[in-house]
C-alpha cells in the first residue's frame, strides 16, 4: 500500500527520509555533486512515496512569483522505478498544489524523462540546458 506524506519541516522525518533518497539516486547513481542536490532546502514542502512504510520516491516544490509551484528533486528509489510511483507521486502534486489555488507546475526535467514528463501532460516550454552535467529541458503543466 502507498502513502504520501508532505513536510516543511526540515528536522522532520519526512525530509530526512526523502533526503536519503535523494543522495541516493542523485549522488549516488547520477554522480550529481551532494551540496547541489541539497541547495534551497527553505520554503519547500517535501513530498515521500511510501510503499508499505518503506520510502520510495521524492520531489518537493516551493511557489513562484507567478501563482505556480516549481517541482525539484523528483527521485524514486531504483528498486521501486517502473511501478508508476513517479506518475502516483505526480499526480498527488498536482492536485495538491490545485487545491491550494496554484495555476500551473514548473520543473526542469533531465531529458532522459522527458517523455515520462509529457505523459503527465507537461510540455516544454524552454531549449535545452545542463544543470551538473545532465542535459534538460524546461517543462510547464497547467493545472
């Protein structure tokens, strides 16, 4: 069974499990240097996957000038990818941030996932960039 909890809390055991899955998958598997991966931490909420209490997949999000919500540090654990937790994870996001009013998400998606990222609807809307050495693009999804 899966459960998604949320925090802003950084002492919470929701950021802290959500930060070792970002090590992992970033620093570990993606050799994304640690203090890129952990910049910015204030004014987000955190967002864990749980299967079966077990943390399985990451993002937070933080609001724009605009009325919008930029999505970072999506991540789901290697164990756990192709079981539609990222599109679960997603989709709750989403709906969240819809409900608190925002207009749209934003995130800069590692080309590698992009077409991952068009089938949740999100298209992109800038050329292409490097961010520590992985190439993305730019992707906005109304809500």
């Amino acid at each position: 069974m899966n459960k998604i909890k949320s925090s802003t809390d950084l002492n919470s055991q929701i950021y802290q499990d959500g930060l070792l899955i970002r090590k992992a998958v970033f620093v570990k598997d993606q050799n994304v240097p640690q203090e890129l991966k952990v910049a910015g931490e204030q004014d987000c909420t955190y967002f864990v996957l749980y299967r079966n209490d077990q943390a399985a997949g990451v993002a937070r999000y933080y609001p724009t000038d605009d009325n919008g919500v930029h999505v970072q540090r999506v991540a789901i654990l290697k164990e756990f990818r192709h079981q539609g937790l990222a599109s679960e994870l997603l989709n709750f996001i989403s709906k969240q941030a819809k409900s608190q009013g925002y207009q749209y998400i934003i995130l800069g998606a590692q080309d590698q996932a992009h077409k991952f990222y068009e089938s949740l609807g999100f298209q992109t809307i800038g050329d292409q960039f490097e961010e520590a050495g992985i190439l993305h693009h730019e992707m906005r999804k109304d809500l």
